[in-house]
C-alpha cells in the first residue's frame, strides 16, 4: 500500500509498484459499434385480433361459465382455458378458434359451445 503525504487515502499497489493513480492517462478505445449506423426499416405487419389482456379477468371469467356447464372434464377444461388464452392473446384469435375448433371435432365441446366461445373471444380481443 501506498500512502501519500497529504493524504489519509490509500491506494493499492500494483506489480510494478506505482499506484493505481500513477498520472497515467487512461486507455480510451472506440468500438465499432459505438458509431452510429443507418436506422433499421421497420417491416408493415398487418393487425391482427387478439385477446385484450386488460380484460382477462371476465374473459376468463364467462369462460368458465361455459365451461362448467359444458360435458369437458374440470382437469382437461383447465389446460384447454389456459391455452387457448395464451393462443389468444400471443398468436391471434383466428388461430384461438382454430384450437377451439379442434376440440369441436374430437367431441369434447358442442357446436353451441363453440359458437359461445367464438363470440366471447370476439367479444374480448382487439386489433394490435
């Protein structure tokens, strides 16, 4: 350690045995990177429909209300909510009834049903 003479502060010393404020300038290094570079184009994506996610919560909701009055086990209703919100809300609502549809086939919800679920994601999504 080295302990200068109007100074209580010490600083470590390295191996060649000056300070670590040895009055040499610092190294200053640009990156290639750093420089700025033309701005990317944005690419035009259409909107698509997805579930709003401010209003999960009475999608979710009337969703259950379906759901419990429909023929679908509890434990199989549970994963099918769960995904076809994910779907909803991340992908787009076509490919949410798409899911839902598939379900529709297997016997598992009524046309009814599917008719009340296509219209409450309807209900519940927005263009983004």
């Amino acid at each position: 350690m080295v302990v200068y003479k109007n100074s209580t502060r010490k600083l470590p010393v390295t191996k060649d045995g000056t300070g670590m404020g040895s009055g040499m300038p610092a190294k200053t290094t640009t990156s290639p990177n750093s420089q700025r570079s033309k701005p990317k184009t944005k690419e035009a994506t259409r909107k698509q429909s997805m579930l709003n996610t401010h209003k999960l919560a009475p999608f979710k909701y009337d969703m259950n209300e379906i759901l419990a009055a429909s023929q679908m086990d509890e434990a199989k209703a549970s994963a099918f909510l769960a995904s076809l919100i994910a779907k909803a809300s991340r992908q787009s609502t076509r490919e949410a009834k798409d899911f839902v549809r598939t379900y529709l086939d297997s016997g598992d919800l009524s046309k009814e049903e599917f008719d009340k679920i296509c219209r409450l994601m309807d209900k519940y999504s927005k263009y983004r």
